[in-house]
C-alpha cells in the first residue's frame, strides 16, 4: 500500500488549494494512504475529508523547532513512499529532504530544493497566468498524467442541519475581513452595498471570532431590515454548507473564495491591492472577479497585501464601485 504525505502549513486558503492534489492523488490510488501536514489552527478545514488517512498537525506558535522536531521523527518512522511539499520555506524543506521518504518532491524556490528526489519550478508569469492548483499539480505530474482535480471540502451531515434553518429564503454571504487591510474591500463600501439590495434576501455576514467586532460595525449601521452577523458563530465547514444555498456570495481575494470554490458555490471574488495573474482566481463553475476600472501603476503592490496602502490612498479598493458588485447579483 503506497503513503504519501502533503506537506502545506500555510495559510488556510492554501490549504483548501492542495485538497486538489489529495482528490487527484486518491483517484489514482483509491487504496493509498494519505496523510496531509497542517499548521496548528487549520486542521478543521480537513474534517470529513474521505481522501485522507490522518491530518498531522504543527504548532508553529508553541516551541516551534521542538515541534518541528517531533514532526520530523513521526514523518520519518511512517515511512512514506513519496513527501510531496507544495510550500518554499525552509522549515518544510528540512521535513520534505530528511523525511526518509523514497521520494521527495517540492518547488525550486525551496531553500533546501537541492536535497529533494524531484524539483520542479515554480514560475509566475503575468503574461500567461496558472491558477496555483495547475502549479501544485506539476508536482506529482510525472506520475499521474492528465489536468489538476478541482480543490474540495466535505462539511458534515452535521453541518448541514446547523444551517438547515438559515435557508428558508433567499440569502447572500457577505465575507468582508481579511488578514490584510489592503485586501479588503472597504467598510463604507460593504454598508452602501448591503442597503442596496433588496430585502426579500436575507444576508449572513460570514468570518471567524476575530471578524466579529468588524462584522457588527457592519450590522449597526446597515439598514437593510434582514442583515444577520454570524462570524464567530459558524466553523469554517458549516461556513462552507451555508455558502453552496447562496444566491451569491461575496468574498476578498481570501480564504473564503476558497471555500466557495471548494463546495462549488456561486462566489464573486473582490480584487483590491493583489491580482488575478497571481493565480487565486476562484474555480467555482459561477464565479466573478471585480476590480477597479482604473489603471493604477502601483497595483499590485505585493502578493499578499500590506497592513496599510503603500501609497496612502488605496484607490484599489475605494475604486471599485459597490455597483459593480450589484451588477453580478442582477444576473443571478
């Protein structure tokens, strides 16, 4: 029986990204045993996964290098036939080359790419833009031919009856946090947005604990009469449930696009300071991107955003007009 281990503790929509691997990996090897490497906080968003065998899980927060250290020995004593890293750090590098794996694959960008069995590249080209799952999916292509899987996620019969109630009429989702204030799409934009669409939908306003306080500053000052804010209160899984019912539903360029895309839902993607090119474009079969119209000539200004505008008036997000977003709705 062959074991493989993937290796991706990044942030939460990268993960969503390599269940694409895992899906093409289990067709090609119903019987193989698949184990997948997550930072500690992450592990839910695998919950129910019938792809994989066990989730190994690093806390990177907590005496990181001891942990790091037991991964290693836990990686090693399992004995996998291939590791398969889709990050380009060095912490997963010194899991993927001293692994003890027959054969280890990752990226080039990899400090520690030079010990590896296999390296492949991984190349960025505005020109001719990959989505990343068609990166990922160049790492096991020489042993399992043909295009990448579309990424999943497997919320529970549990679930579901958790928002079985949420769906007695219409609704949007609306995910307005993300890690960087230059990925996010305005407050003031979100609040003219939401009082512009029709009450005969509901909206959820969708995130984690910590979007919470953001999401009621939101609510007081909407007056759309059946706007409900529900960060906090659903897990990622159950987030996702809610989201396959949806009219639409609104996202950044964040983990939550991911979601949708990874149970199939209809989603429109909010590009402010980062871009499609980079390869995060949503993969839902009804999916949206929006951006400024305007061309702006420090857009992007890095692949994952900054905690404020570089240049001080974040045009890329104030830019894109919540008409733009009501458009999209008008054709659903």
């Amino acid at each position: 029986m062959k074991k493989f281990l993937i290796i991706q503790t990044a942030f939460i929509g990268d993960v969503v990204l390599a269940t694409s691997v895992t899906e093409k990996i289990h067709a090609a090897f119903p019987n193989a045993k698949i184990d997948f490497l997550v930072r500690k906080g992450n592990e839910s968003i695998l919950y129910n996964n019938p792809t994989l065998n066990k989730i190994l899980i690093w806390d990177k927060k907590h005496a990181k290098n001891k942990n790091l250290a037991h991964l290693l020995s836990q990686i090693r004593s399992t004995r996998y036939d291939k590791v398969i890293n889709l990050q380009r750090y060095l912490s997963t590098g010194i899991l993927t080359a001293f692994s003890g794996a027959n054969e280890t694959i990752g990226f080039d960008k990899n400090p520690l790419s030079f010990l590896f069995t296999k390296k492949i590249p991984h190349k960025f080209d505005p020109v001719h833009p990959r989505h990343e799952i068609e990166k990922n999916n160049d790492l096991i292509q020489y042993f399992i031919k043909g295009e990448p899987a579309k990424p999943k996620l497997y919320p529970s019969d549990a679930d579901e009856e958790k928002i079985r109630d949420y769906r007695k009429k219409p609704f949007i989702t609306m995910t307005p946090s993300s890690v960087w204030f230059t990925k996010q799409y305005p407050i003031a934009h979100w609040i003219e947005l939401i009082n512009a669409i029709d009450s005969n939908y509901c909206i959820y306003l969708l995130g984690g604990k910590d979007n919470s306080k953001e999401c009621e500053t939101i609510l007081k000052a909407v007056t759309h009469p059946d706007t409900h804010n529900r960060a906090g209160q659903l897990s990622i899984l159950q987030s996702a449930a809610l989201m396959k019912y949806a009219v639409m539903n609104y996202t950044n360029d964040s983990g939550p696009m991911h979601f949708a895309s990874a149970v199939n839902a209809p989603v429109t993607a909010i590009f402010c300071s980062t871009v499609p090119a980079f390869g995060y474009t949503p993969l839902s079969d009804r999916s949206f991107i929006v951006e400024t119209t305007e061309k702006l000539l420090c857009r992007p200004c890095g692949t994952h955003g900054h905690k404020t505008c570089p240049e001080k008036h974040f045009r890329c997000g104030l830019g894109i007009e919540p008409q733009q977003l009501l458009q999209i709705l008008a054709q659903s």
